[in-house]
C-alpha cells in the first residue's frame, strides 16, 4: 500500500520506548501520520520509515531532549541516550 493510502490506525499500536518526555511524545503523532510507512522501537531507539516535515524532525528533538536524532531521506533515527561515540 502506498503512503498515501494508509489510514492512522496503520500504527496504532505504537509506545514509545523512552520512559522521559518532555510535553507529549512526538514520535506517536508521527505514528499516526499517513504519510509514516512504518515506526518500529528497537530497544530505546526508533525508527521511522516516511515522509517526516520538518516541523514533525523538530517535535520530535523537542520532546526527546539529550537523544541524537537523524534523518536521512525518508528514514528517520532516534537514537538512545547512551549511543557510543567514534
């Protein structure tokens, strides 16, 4: 099924694996767009596959503060807190 064909109950099932927001959880917002092919927790991380607005990248940086957030073409990580470095 195409993006645009999806309804928002395509994720409905989504819980975001971070115990510690600030506001609500952006990434289950996301979770509901049409335009989200998939978002899957892996451990304390997330990745989304979809078109992800600007507006949406930046909620999502917002609400997880101290987590490093990439988004490269259509696929979108959210890392966990303790990812090593070099």
């Amino acid at each position: 099924m195409s993006p645009a064909g999806r309804s928002q109950r395509d994720h409905p099932g989504f819980d975001c694996p971070v115990p510690l927001h600030h506001g609500l959880c952006a990434l289950q917002g996301v979770a509901m767009h049409a335009s989200t092919d998939s978002i899957e927790a892996i451990g304390s991380a997330v990745v989304v596959h979809g078109t992800i607005s600007e507006e949406d990248l930046t909620s999502i940086e917002d609400s997880h503060p101290g987590r490093h957030v990439v988004l490269d073409g259509d696929t979108l990580v959210l890392w966990p807190a303790d990812k090593p470095t070099g």
